[in-house]
C-alpha cells in the first residue's frame, strides 16, 4: 500500500513537472472521475477521524489502503491520457488528493508523509506548514460527496472483474476485441456515459447492452 503510494506521488511529480504545472481552483472540474475520487476522498476524511478518535487503527488503515487503490489503480489508470495531455484540473484533483491523503496517513506513518509534505506540498506551496506534523487535520466537505456516484463506480468495477473472468473462463484475451457484451445489473441505467466508456476500455468490447 505504501509503494502504491510513493509511485502514485512519483507519478505526479513526473507529469507535474512535464507540463509546468500550476496550482488551481478544483471545485469547478466537469469530469465524473475528478468528481467521483474527491466524493471518496471526502469520504475517507469523515472515516478517518471518526476511526482516529475511536483509537482504531486498522478501520483507520483499511480507510486508507481502500483509497490508496481507487485513486491509483482506478483514478489514475482511467484518467492517464489526461495526465500524458497535461490536463491542469486532473492535475489539481490529484494533487488535492495526494495532499489531503498525506495529512490523513501522517498519524500512523510520520516519516514518509513528512518526506513527501517537504518534497512535493512545500515545493509546490512555500507558504505551507513547515511540517506536515503541525498542518491542520483536513476538514470533509459533505458537499462533495455523492453517493450515488459512488455506487455507480463499484457497479462499473464490479462488472470489469466479472467480464475479465468471464474472458478467462472462456479463454478469449483482452487483446481480442469483442462486438458486445450484454449487461444484467441493478444501477446500470442510471450511470453515466463516462463511466461506461470504461468498461468498454478495460474489457475491449465495442458495445455494451442491457
């Protein structure tokens, strides 16, 4: 979890620095997956404190490696051409993330959030804390979370593990481009074009049906 988090921060200094980035407002992004990782991130600044006041480190833990996936191994991942193109608002979005995760894990790994506060958060913003130990707790904005989408991105992950397994139950590689697939599940009328596209993307399938 903790290399997932050093490579997702390296990612972002590598792009960041390729496209000259510039700190911005991110509350104004249009895009359904800058959206959706900031409803989890706020999501995860609620979860968080409560497990931290409660002195429960492995809900605290498990918070933050649940996160740790969906802003790599999904975020990330499915917003990567924006990254190569020097999208400023994923840019920012990741950025907010990265931060805002930093100060929520700097209780339970003091070390690596501070190397990461001083290389990447005080480089970018010199007016900051001088270190991440005396920055302030993020705060949730509930405003910002929205559960319905949420939903709908486990719904569009759960169907590529199913559609993977399938494939590999039938022997038949994700290199091999399929006409269609054929859908069956609660949530699926209700989520957005974007989110769809994705699971066309992930398992090569040209159309997909209900």
């Amino acid at each position: 979890t903790l290399l997932t988090y050093w490579n997702t921060v390296s990612f972002f200094t590598l792009y960041a620095k390729a496209s000259d980035f510039k700190l911005s407002d991110i509350s104004n992004s249009s895009s359904t997956m800058d959206r959706w990782i900031l409803s989890e991130l706020n999501s995860l600044v609620v979860r968080v404190d409560v497990a931290y006041s409660n002195y429960d480190s492995q809900e605290a833990g498990s918070a933050i490696g649940e996160f740790i996936d969906d802003l790599s191994n999904w975020y990330v991942r499915r917003s990567r051409r924006k990254f190569w193109d020097g999208d400023n608002a994923a840019l920012n979005t990741l950025y907010h993330c990265l931060k805002e995760l930093t100060l929520v894990m700097a209780p339970m790994v003091p070390f690596i959030t501070e190397h990461v506060w001083q290389e990447m958060v005080r480089n970018l913003e010199p007016s900051e804390f001088e270190s991440v130990h005396l920055a302030n707790f993020p705060i949730s904005n509930a405003s910002a979370i929205d559960e319905k989408l949420s939903k709908s991105v486990r719904l569009s992950r759960r169907l590529v593990e199913l559609g993977r397994a399938a494939r590999a139950e039938s022997k038949v590689k994700i290199r091999q481009p399929l006409a269609r697939a054929l859908v069956a599940a609660s949530g699926w009328s209700e989520m957005d074009s974007e989110i769809r596209s994705h699971i066309s993307d992930e398992l090569n399938v040209a159309n997909l049906d209900e």
